[in-house]
C-alpha cells in the first residue's frame, strides 16, 4: 500500500508494519465475500448431502450415519465423542477463552419409502419393530441439516483465527421419536462437556423457497403427547343392542365432544391441537365388539395447556362411558406415551434476535422472513429446558426450488410436505444457505454480537 504524501517522512516501525499487514492479509469472515469461501466446499458437501441421502437409517438405527458425522468432525480437528445418547455424537473444539456455542443437527430418518424420481433416491429399506419390511427416506431434511451442520464446522475451523471460545457440535439422533435430546442429556450432555452459554439449530422448510430463512421468536414449534384411549362395552350380537353397551358409540360420542377441549375449554388464545388419529374397533359386521381403541395426538405451546388437555381427556372419558351406563370398573383407559412427550420449543427472544442480526447480515435483510410458529414438534426444545436455563433458538432454512415456489403461489397448487414422499429440497441452494447463516450466527456469538 503506497502511504499519501503528507506521511512519507514519518518514520514506521516494525511492529507497526507487521501489524498492519497482518490485518490486511486477515481472511476475516467480516472482511471478506464470504459466499465465495462456501462456494469452494460445495462440491465436497454435495457428495455428502447425496450420500447421506441415499443411506437414511431409522431412528435408534443411525450407526453409519452416526460413524459418518463422527469421521467429518474428527478430521477437521474436532475432539469426538460418538456412541454418546444412543448414536449421537459430540464433536468440542476448545479455541481459547470466551463462550461455549452448541450447534446441533438430527441423524434419523423416516419410514417412508422415497417417491421423488430423482438420481439419488433412497432405494433402503429395513425392518421395523412390528417386523414389517419398510422404505426410509430422509423426509424430514435431516439429511440437509447434517451437510449444513458439516459445513458450518468446516468454515468455522477455516477462520479460527476470528473466534474464541468452545464450538460444541452435537449431531442428535432419535428426533423423529422423541428420544434423542433426552437420552444425550440424560447420559450428562450438559455436565460431562462444557455447558453451553448458548444453542442454535436449524430445520429444512417445505414452506419457504431456497436462498431464504425465517426466523421465529418465542414458541416456534409446539407440546407433542401421544395418547391411547381404550373404551369398554359390553359386546353382543348387532341385532340386539339393547342387550348390550357399545364402546363402538361411545367412541363416536368420545371422538365429537373431545373436540370441544380446543373449542369451549382453552382460551381461544392459546392454540392448541387434539386430533384423534386413529380408531379401531370391532371384527365383523354383526357383532357389537367388547372394546375399541383410539390413538390421539395433542398439541400446544403452553405447559399449562397440555396439563388442561390431558385432565379433560380423561373427565370426558370417562364421563360419556359413565352416562352410557358402563360400571365404574370399566371405565376407560387413557394412557400418555410420557417417553415419547416433548415439549414446546422456546425460541429465547434476544437470541432469536441475535441469530436474525446475524442471518440479515450475511445473506441479507430480503433473504430474512419472519415465519409463523407451527403445531410441529421437535425436541430441540429440551435443549432450553435443563436446570442450566439454556438459550436456544431454531431457525427455518428454506428448502423449495424458488421457480417451484413461485409456481404454486400463481397455481394454488399446494407444495409436498415434510414428512411427504415426494418432498425433495433444492439442495444445493439450500445447503450453501444453510451454511452461510450457521457459521455468520455462530461468529457473532463468539464475539458478541
């Protein structure tokens, strides 16, 4: 660099010429076009979203997918930890004095078998635990969120020299069941590595185009319980039902006045979800069944709410039995899958707005959405519900071919689904996407901002 004039006669030192040069040789993510360093580890994330994708594994399954993550970690530098949980993994790069920052990602995958034509389907399948031969497919993107996840770590060790303090990368198996956040934090996630000071994650959108994230602050993602109802009778023959007490019609009325717990019991104010899902009952024609079965799924965002819906389930329940003329020994049962319960995730609001800072920044304010909270679940929010009092903050990272987007917008034409056969994000965007928005939040973190 040439000095003006009005400074040539001012003698310089060498320290002070060496520390000039270093800051102008300084490859800073701050400094530089940073969409230019992803661009080069796009073909090697690339390979792995493909590979990743075409070898899904179910949950409590994951151990390739596990050993994967584990050997991506372990050769950019990371101390590892796998087995950890299950099949989760814990990758700890202590970079000086400063924060502890946790990113995490999800392993499984779904039963479901892949339907999108593409090159690199999954053509895998399995035996679950009914011994039926299934598909699995990562349809919930878990396979984007793994390559993002890889990808963050990878930039993140490229420019060290700009950060202090712990990257804490935790790669989460058994999400799609409930299990995998409680199962690391049980096993001492939290206590046996260094507590995070904060923890930031990212979901695929099926809802969002590519190129674009949406951040929520508060309740992002809600309560699930999962909860078995069986309803006893009197069974008999169809001919005569005045000789017996049918379970089938007191499901029927159970299922209708059920619906009056989101409608006429919760404030209109707290959303909230009972759906009964399932319902079987009975084995001919002509014949009035000793009991039926029904399978519900409850969601909310509130804690208070869940308590609210489970009580009335149960006073409903048995009420209705009850006025049927059923005998108190035979009312009903109602069972919480209290192993599979996950609770709401809490997006902790200056975090959310630390994390937006920080995507606006690197893909810019236009590429930001504020995304409305859903009725999905997710037990990332566990992360934010230890006894340590966590911040945590989910973000969406837009998954859908943008031309696709458009299209349904102008069509009506609704878009597939997570969770669906045909969901196939537009990878390459997304991935690089997903990429740029976790390393810009986790730098931030690291220096404070």
């Amino acid at each position: 660099m040439k000095l003006p004039a009005r400074f040539a006669a001012i003698p310089v030192s060498l320290s002070f010429t060496l520390a000039l040069a270093t800051a102008l040789s300084s490859t800073s993510l701050y400094a530089e076009n940073f969409d230019a360093s992803v661009m080069k580890s796009m073909p090697k994330l690339e390979a792995l979203y493909t590979h990743l994708h075409q070898f899904p594994e179910l949950s409590y399954q994951e151990k390739n997918t596990s050993a994967r993550m584990a050997k991506e970690l372990s050769e950019l530098g990371f101390d590892v930890t796998d087995n950890f949980g299950g099949y989760g993994v814990v990758g700890i790069y202590k970079n000086g004095s400063g924060p502890t920052v946790m990113i995490r990602a999800d392993i499984d995958g779904l039963p479901i078998v892949e339907q999108t034509g593409k090159s690199y389907a999954s053509k895998v399948t399995t035996v679950d635990e009914h011994n039926n031969t299934v598909g699995i497919m990562h349809g919930c993107g878990h396979d984007i969120h793994m390559t993002s996840f890889i990808g963050a770590a990878e930039q993140l060790m490229k420019h060290k020299s700009d950060w202090k303090g712990t990257l804490m990368m935790v790669a989460q198996p058994a999400e799609e069941v409930g299990g995998g956040a409680k199962a690391m934090l049980k096993q001492g996630l939290f206590s046996k590595f260094p507590t995070p000071d904060s923890v930031i994650g990212l979901h695929v959108s099926a809802g969002i185009p590519a190129g674009k994230v949406g951040v929520v602050s508060g309740y992002a993602l809600a309560n699930v319980d999962s909860v078995d109802i069986t309803i006893k009778g009197k069974g008999g023959h169809g001919a005569y039902p005045h000789l017996t007490i049918d379970p089938v019609v007191i499901a029927a009325r159970t299922v209708l006045a059920l619906q009056t717990i989101p409608s006429r019991e919760v404030s209109p104010l707290e959303p909230n979800v009972v759906t009964v899902g399932s319902i079987h009952g009975g084995s001919k024609h002509n014949i009035i069944s000793n009991e039926v079965k029904l399978q519900l799924t409850l969601r909310s965002y509130n804690p208070d709410v869940r308590e609210q819906q489970i009580a009335a389930i149960k006073r409903i329940t048995k009420g209705i039995a009850l006025s049927a003329g059923l005998p108190e020994e035979l009312a009903p049962e109602v069972y919480v899958h209290d192993d599979e319960t996950i609770p709401s995730t809490y997006n902790e609001p200056q975090l959310a707005a630390k994390v937006q800072a920080s995507i606006e920044t690197e893909i810019g304010k236009d590429n930001v959405v504020i995304a409305p909270p859903v009725m999905a679940g997710e037990d990332f929010g566990l992360y934010g519900r230890t006894e340590q009092n966590v911040p945590i903050t989910l973000f969406w990272l837009g998954g859908v071919e943008p031309q696709k987007y458009q299209a349904s917008l102008d069509s009506g034409e609704p878009l597939p689904s997570l969770h669906s056969s045909q969901f196939a994000p537009d990878y390459p965007l997304t991935i690089k996407t997903g990429v740029r928005a976790m390393t810009r939040t986790a730098m931030d973190l690291f220096n404070g901002k």
